[in-house]
C-alpha cells in the first residue's frame, strides 16, 4: 500500500469517526485511537496525538454549529472545563510512563461503561418537576434548547458531582487521547440531569479545549506526526460539520443506541487485543 491510497483510507475512516463523534458527543476519539491501533497498527501514543488534534477540529466545526442553532450551553461548557483542563494536564503527564497495554485496557473498560449507561432509558424532562439547584441557580446554569414545539427548558442538577466527574473525564482525555467525550456526555446527561441533545452538543463545545490543553504535552514528546494527523483532522471535521446538520432532526433514542453500539464494540476490542499484548 502506497502512501497516497494510505492517506486516503486513514481520512475516509476518520469522516465517518468525526460523523459519529459529532451525533453522540464523543468528538471522534473514540473512534480514531482503536481504529489506528487496532486496524492500522499504529503506535498508541502516536495514535493519541493525532486524535487530540482532530478532536480539536472537531470541536471547532460542529461546535459552531451547535452554538448557532441553540442547543449548545456555553455557561456549562465554560465552567465545567475548568474541571477537564486540569485533569487533562494530569492525564497527559501520566501517558507519557504507562505502558499501552495499561491504557488500552482503562480505554476498554472506559468505554464499555460508557455504552452501558447511555443504553438505560432516561426520562428527559423529570428534573422539571424537582426544585432548583441551589448552585445551579447561583450560577445560572439552566437552561433551554429548541424543540420541535418550541424551546424546551431544563434545569441543571448535581453540580459538584458533574463537576468532580468532569476532572476524571479531563484525566482520560489526556490519558488516551479521546476528548473525553464519552465521560463528558454521561456526567452531563445522568449526574447532572440535562437533556442529551444538550449533553452531546455542550460537550461538543468542550472537548476541544480539553484536547489543546494535553496535546501540547503530547506534541513536545513527539508523539504527533504531521503525516498522519493531517489527513485524521481533516477527515474529522468534515464529519462532524456533516453530523452537525443531522442531530438537529435525529430522534434521541436512536442518538443513545448509535452511543453505546460504537463503544460498546471499541470498547470489547480494546480489551482483548491489550490482554493479547497487540498494542
């Protein structure tokens, strides 16, 4: 295989990893670190650092979006990522030493959570009935997004849990290079109650600062090779601009099972090919 049917192969896989990072929130991550590793046989932490740069692109092309059409709540994403920005330096410190096999399976096990949780049926609109947050009032964090009725309010629940989980989600990003994304979207949608259009498109918003902060670790190490990020990027976030027209219409259940297929099968794959040492 010739360098230019390679490129070719690696950006078409990575459309349809950033067209399904941006529907589920997972900013295509999820989707690049096994296929590099496990199909290309590329080396994890190279594999890593591409992924943080296309998380990046991603995070730039269907937030925008998101944000235009009002699904997007900058005020959680603002403040949540203090969280993740911290936790992401720490994880990104901490790749740097663990062996593959160590970070395959955290990834696997990571991910088959992840799937679990977004299977369960969850009633969208049951924190309406509850009171206000008191910490959530205090920061305004509540909010609405649209519908096909008319906007459609929510309230925000659980904050300092949202918040704690956020900094694990920032450990994993940095760890294995997936924006955190999976983490991210079931810490806003279960722990703090909000809507998942609005849980995928908020941590659409916020991946991207994630992944900047630990993959100027990653590119100091020399773990992001131009060759191989350029074509993974772009084929990203073309993806993801083309998942961006398609949430708006999607219906949420099916958002929620496309979720946990994927990483339910990333996730099973990670884990047997770190316990056959093939990473």
């Amino acid at each position: 295989m010739n360098i230019d049917v390679f490129t070719a192969i690696i950006a078409a896989a990575s459309f349809c990893a950033g067209f399904l990072g941006s529907l589920t929130g997972l900013g295509g991550g999820v989707v690049i670190v096994p296929l590099l590793t496990l199909a290309f046989g590329v080396d994890m932490r190279y594999a890593i650092g591409a992924s943080l740069v296309s998380v990046i692109a991603t995070s730039s092309g269907a937030a925008a979006a998101y944000v235009r059409e009002g699904y997007t709540n900058i005020r959680i994403g603002m403040f949540l990522e203090i969280a993740t920005t911290i936790g992401a330096l720490v994880g990104a410190v901490l790749a740097t030493w663990l062996p593959a096999k160590v970070i395959g399976i955290v990834f696997g096990l990571v991910l088959l959570h992840s799937a679990y949780l977004s299977a369960m049926k969850k009633d969208e609109h049951h924190a309406l009935n509850q009171p206000p947050d008191r910490l959530a009032g205090l920061l305004r964090l509540d909010g609405s997004y649209p519908g096909p009725d008319g906007p459609r309010t929510y309230r925000v629940r659980n904050v300092p849990a949202g918040f704690g989980l956020m900094g694990l989600a920032g450990i994993l990003s940095g760890l294995l290079g997936i924006g955190s994304g999976a983490v991210k979207v079931i810490a806003m949608d279960h722990a703090m109650q909000i809507p998942f259009k609005v849980s995928t498109t908020t941590s659409n918003f916020m991946i991207g600062v994630t992944a900047a902060a630990s993959a100027g670790i990653y590119l100091s190490r020399g773990y992001v090779a131009p060759g191989l990020a350029m074509p993974v990027m772009l084929g990203v976030l073309a993806g993801s601009l083309t998942g961006a027209k398609v949430l708006t219409t999607a219906r949420t259940r099916t958002l929620r099972l496309a979720f946990g297929a994927v990483v339910a099968v990333l996730g099973i794959e990670m884990l047997y090919n770190s316990a056959m040492g093939r990473l």
